[in-house]
C-alpha cells in the first residue's frame, strides 16, 4: 500500500494578475486569506514558482509569513525554478544550468523571507541541462542548509533517473497536470497496445517510475480549473455531463463538488497530492472533504467519473 497524498496549496494565483508589477495591501489580505482557509482545512504543504507573478506569489506569501510569527515553523514551502520568461529577447526559456539555479533559490528565499524552503523542484526538463551540473548545484544548496530537499516537475521516468543516477539526495516528487479533466497521465497506462493512445501523449512509464521509487505525485490543474464544480465558461458535452454526476454525486454524499473531483484523483493507489489553486477561500474550504470521500469512493462510482469525463467506452 502506498502512502495517500495529502492536499496541497499553490500559491500562482496569490499576488494579483501576472502583468502587473506591483502589489498593494488588498494582494496581502487576499493572500492572507487563502493561505488562513488552507491552513484551516489542514494543509500544510505551499507551492511557488520562482515565475508566478512575476515573483509577486512568492514576495506576498512573505509579507504574510512577515506578519504571522510562527507560521514558518508549521508549513512546508515548496518552489521552483528552471523557467526564464521575457529575458535575453524571448518570451520563455528554460534554464537549469548552476548559475541560474543557485541564483534562483537565493531571490525566491529573499522574497518569501525564510532562509531555507522545505523542497526545491526544477520547473521543467532543460534540453541543455547537464544532469551532473545541476546535481551539484542541488547539493551545495542543501549543503548550504538553503533546501530540505529536492523534487522535479513536468520530467519523464526517464529524465528522472538520468538524474537520480548523479544526486545523491533522492528526489521526492514530480509535479504533473493530472486531473479528472487532463488524463493523459491515466489514458497512457490504459490505453497500451490501441491506437487511441496517440491522442493522449503522455512518457508512458512515468508513474510507475515514481512509484517504483518513491517520488511522491504532485498533481498540478487538479480542479480542472473548476470545469466540474461550477465554473462559468465554454465546456464540452462530456465537460457539462461530468459536471452534472459530479454534482449528483456531491448531493448524494453529503459533499462538494470539488471533494468528488478531488476524491477521484486521490482515490487512485499511487498516493496522488493535488495542488488546489483556487484563491476563493469559499473554494478552498470546499476541498476539506476530499481525502475522506477518495477513502469512500466505491469502484463504480470512480469508473463511472472516469468514463464520463473521457466521453467514451474503454477499450
Ligand atoms: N508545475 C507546473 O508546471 C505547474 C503549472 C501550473 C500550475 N502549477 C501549480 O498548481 C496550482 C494549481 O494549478 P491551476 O491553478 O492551474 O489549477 P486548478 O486548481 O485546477 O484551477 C484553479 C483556477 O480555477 C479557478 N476555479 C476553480 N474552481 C472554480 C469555480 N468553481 N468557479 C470559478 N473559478 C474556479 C480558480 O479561480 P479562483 O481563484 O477564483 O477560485 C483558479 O483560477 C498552481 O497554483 C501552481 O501552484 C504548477
């Protein structure tokens, strides 16, 4: 048996819209405010980006660490970094060479005002990156006391051990779009030997790489952006049908639409931790009840979500 994930908060929408610079008192109380119905639903762990807003997630999530003395001690912070966006005249490039990950860290921890976080995850795959390289920049920053630890996102099972073979340090997690909503991460194992795999392009192998060796599955979009659970906006056929047994199901348990959507994510066996980011602390609170209903949730009814959503029979 497999340890159960456990909820997540990520913090990319904490800080005001992306393209502006600045931050005032209402980003603060905002944020305060997500990260309180959070802390009250239990969670413990928070996830940055060195990117998200511009840096303005991480420098808001420090002025509420600033005004709450003993917050740090009770959480577990998480960012990454890898991503450059808008510099040397391109819109996005990925960087994971030694220089840009010691740097990185160092202006991440200077904007959430702590000395260390808890977890370090390099954002995305560099084709350029030197696995020995960026190994050794990871370790002289946990030498330095400036990480707890070590976790990719967006990588292969492959890209993963190419890496693990030069760390020493293990690395404890993957953070991957997985939801009710994207299932290429499941359609990949269903669909082996058919030809409807192609449309679901996902490095088959990966989950099972990570639970073969202990990397822990950060599901990243776990809400599917809300399509399931009330979200206004254009949905398809099978997005609006799911949406209604969703809602059915949450009526008929006593529960909410985003514990179901939630549920089923963590009722997979591979102890999947979704990373809510919603920063309506109305739907945060709403998310309490998914690691019970994921305990409840009976085989059909995780089977009748899944055939719902894919708008089809399997194989
Ligand atoms: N590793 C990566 O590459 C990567 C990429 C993207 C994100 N992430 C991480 O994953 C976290 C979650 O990702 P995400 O934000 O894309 O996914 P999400 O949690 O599926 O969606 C959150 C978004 O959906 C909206 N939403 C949810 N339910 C809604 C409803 N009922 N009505 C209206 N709007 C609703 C939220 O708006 P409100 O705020 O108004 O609720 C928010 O904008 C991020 O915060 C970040 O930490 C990681």
């Amino acid at each position: 048996m497999e340890t159960a994930g456990e909820l997540i908060y990520g913090c990319m929408g904490l800080g005001g819209p992306w393209d502006a610079t600045e931050y005032g008192a209402a980003e603060i109380d905002g944020a305060a405010a997500a990260i309180g119905a959070a802390r009250r639903i239990g969670i413990t762990v928070f996830d940055h980006a060195d990117i998200y807003g511009g840096g303005k997630s991480e420098a808001v999530f420090g002025d509420v660490l600033a005004r709450n003395e003993g917050l740090r001690g009770q959480i577990r912070i998480q960012t990454k970094c890898g991503i450059r966006l808008g510099e040397g005249g391109l819109d996005a490039y990925y960087d994971l060479s030694r220089e840009a990950i010691l740097e990185r860290t160092a202006a991440s921890l200077a904007r959430l005002r702590t000395d260390y976080v808890d977890l370090l995850i390099l954002h995305r795959p560099d084709p350029l990156m030197d696995p020995g390289e960026v190994a050794a920049a990871l370790t002289f920053l946990h030498a330095e006391g400036m990480i707890g630890g070590v976790g990719v996102s967006n990588m292969s099972g492959a890209q993963i051990a190419l890496l693990q073979d030069r760390l020493e340090l293990p690395i404890e997690a993957n953070q991957l779009e997985m939801s009710l909503r994207q299932r290429a991460w499941l359609e990949s194992g269903v669909l082996i030997n058919h030809p409807e795999a192609a449309q679901y392009p996902f490095p088959h192998g990966t989950l099972e790489h990570c639970r073969r060796h202990g990397v822990g599955l950060q599901a990243w979009g776990a809400l599917g952006q809300g399509v399931y659970s009330g979200a206004p906006g254009e949905a398809t056929d099978a997005e609006r049908a799911t949406a209604e047994l969703v809602a059915a199901l949450a009526g008929q348990k006593g529960t909410t639409p985003e514990a179901i959507v939630l549920g089923w994510l963590m009722r997979h066996p591979a102890g999947i931790s979704p990373v809510i980011g919603s920063t309506n602390p109305d739907r945060i609170a709403a998310c309490a009840d998914a690691p019970e209903q994921a305990r409840l949730m009976a085989t059909t009814e995780w089977y009748s979500l899944y055939l719902s959503a894919r708008g089809g029979p399997i194989p």
